[in-house]
C-alpha cells in the first residue's frame, strides 16, 4: 500500500539501504488510500529482513525458508552479474529466439529467486498443505487475503478465477530475458510452476500455465502463438531497410539538394532531426505511457528490439542527411 503521492520510480538500490542504515526504524501507521504496486517496497522488506537478522537475505531464506521445505537447489541473488551461465535467457527477434544476457538490475526482495523444477514442487505442494512449520494457519490466511481496498491482491499472491470460474492464487515474474508464473488451485490441491527462458514481452509462461490450468479443468489449451509480434518486427525491418536507402539517396544527392536551395529554405531540414529528439526523449515517454513505470534506454531495447533499431537507424539516417546537405550549401557558398 502507499500514500497518495508517492512515486512508483524504482531509486536505486544503494540509497534504499542507505535511507534504512541512516535512521533509525520507527513503526507508523497510516491510512490505505490506494493499492500500488511497487516492487521497491519488497526490496525495501527484504532489506529490512537483514537488518533485523543480522544476516544477508539469501542467507535467511535459504535457513528459514528453502532448507525446511527441502529446496536445496534454490537461492536468492542481488543482480544479474550473479546469475550462473546456465540462467541465459532470449529475446524473440523476427520470429527467432536471440540468447541475450539479462540487463543491469537489482531485484532481490521484490524477484532474484534462482530455483528448479522439483524445488518449486516442493513450494506448491507445501503451499497447498497449509505451510505447516512455517507459517500459523491465521498467517496463511492473512497471506491470501486480499488488502482494503482492493479485492485482487493479497501478500505476494494475486487473487483470482479461471475461465470456468475456479478460484485461483497467481503470481508471475518478468524479466527482460525470461518469464515464471506460478498458480494454486486450493479447492483441487493442483500447483502449477512454468519458468520460461524469453523475455517478458511474450510472456510465455504465462501462455503455457492458461493451456495447463485448461487440461486440469478438462479443457483444450490454446496453442501458443509464438509469432504474435512477427507481423510488427517484419514491418520495423523493412522499416530500417527503406530508412538506410532514403538516407543513402539523400547523403548522395547532398550537392543538387544544396544547389536548389536558398539559406531560408535550410528549415526544411528540421524534420529530419526528430528521430534524434525522440531518441532523447524515448525513456521518459515510454515513462508516461506505462504510467510511471521506469525503463533505461538498454532496457527499452530489449523491449522492443526492432522499433528501437529503426529509430536508431532513422536518427542516425537524419543526421547524415543534414550534414550532408550542409556541407553541400556551405561548399557553394564558399566559390
């Protein structure tokens, strides 16, 4: 929960703890007004965690959390420089899956889990038993209870319902290289875990857990569409390729371009300067069209890797133009 006004930008994560190591911690209450969801929260209790602990938090998870419930094979990490080679994830580009590494990030508290199959059975199953020896059956309860005001999310669990109206505990996870998402269904006792190694512009493993929770409930799965973004990627690409041509007709015809124009009419190369503009203002529009949600320019790359390609392209195009077309009028004008 959080207080009106307050930003849902992620700071960075020394300041997190530096802001908890330089003041002492003071219980307060206030009013819920609204539910935002704000990952720097959990880092900030995870943070939390090792000050009162004393110990780092991989450290008290892996003592009080994995070792009990048998998951011997799972960990917490910081960062991406402390995934193993084997956590390399993908990115789809023009229908194909390109191995990336993950982008800077800090995610511990609020993700950073490094688990494997059998270990995430063991969680599920423990989970739909009730957590016995971890949790009391009221802080089960008070886990998956949804939070006044809203009636969708509860402590780390997304309350909701399938197709067919079977009540349901989710929660996913998007990296920009790989995707998780796992679900209970308590009336039944079915747990369903999918980690998927591409980004999260596809969320595959989403995909894959609808079609599972469709056979558990005695349905058919839709088949995934893994070439849902081609249509937008092939555009893009040709896009970059009629770009590239443009500017290679228009850097070599620089000279009779200046020989028509006079010094007022050097206006019209305006136009070709606003890839460079929107390559400076990309991060804080895409800022405002996700409602306040924060991406590098790295970052937004993998997102969208060839609309980024192409206004690099489109930049990079434009600029050569216009010094093309300058370095022609200044030459006329010289003789």
């Amino acid at each position: 929960m959080r207080r009106a006004g307050q930003s849902v930008t992620l700071p960075d994560a020394d300041r997190t703890v530096e802001a908890i190591d330089g003041e002492e911690l003071q219980a307060r209450s206030f009013t819920a007004e609204k539910l935002t969801y704000h990952n720097t929260n959990y880092q900030v209790a995870a943070r939390l965690v090792e000050v009162v602990s004393g110990q780092l938090f991989a450290a008290y998870l892996a003592a009080h959390i994995f070792e009990p419930l048998g998951m011997r094979h799972s960990t917490t990490i910081d960062t991406d420089r402390d995934l193993p080679d084997s956590a390399r994830g993908h990115l789809y580009v023009l229908g194909q899956a390109v191995a990336l590494p993950e982008p800077t990030g800090f995610g511990n508290g609020s993700g950073g889990v490094l688990s494997t199959a059998n270990d995430m059975a063991r969680w599920l199953i423990r989970q739909n038993t009730g957590l016995q020896g971890l949790l009391s059956p009221h802080g089960v309860e008070e886990m998956r209870t949804a939070s006044r005001p809203n009636q969708d999310y509860a402590l780390g669990w997304m309350i909701d319902k399938t197709e067919r109206g079977t009540p349901v505990l989710e929660h996913g996870g998007d990296l920009f290289t790989s995707t998780a998402h796992q679900l209970l269904m308590p009336g039944s006792g079915h747990g369903i875990a999918v980690m998927a190694n591409t980004g999260m512009a596809f969320s595959d493993a989403h995909t894959l857990m609808t079609g599972l929770v469709a056979i558990i409930e005695g349905g058919a799965p839709q088949p995934p569409s893994g070439q849902q973004k081609l249509p937008t990627d092939v555009l893009f690409a040709l896009l970059t390729l009629v770009t590239i041509g443009l500017a290679v007709r228009g850097t070599a015809r620089a000279r009779r371009w200046a020989a028509r124009r006079t010094g007022w009419q050097l206006w019209r190369l305006a136009p070709y300067l606003l890839p460079i503009g929107l390559c400076a203002t990309i991060a804080p529009i895409h800022r405002i069209l996700a409602r306040g949600r924060d991406a590098g320019w790295v970052q937004l790359a993998y997102l969208y890797p060839t609309f980024m390609l192409w206004l690099v392209t489109a930049a990079a195009a434009g600029l050569t133009v216009v010094a093309a077309r300058l370095w022609g009028t200044a030459r006329l004008r010289r003789r």
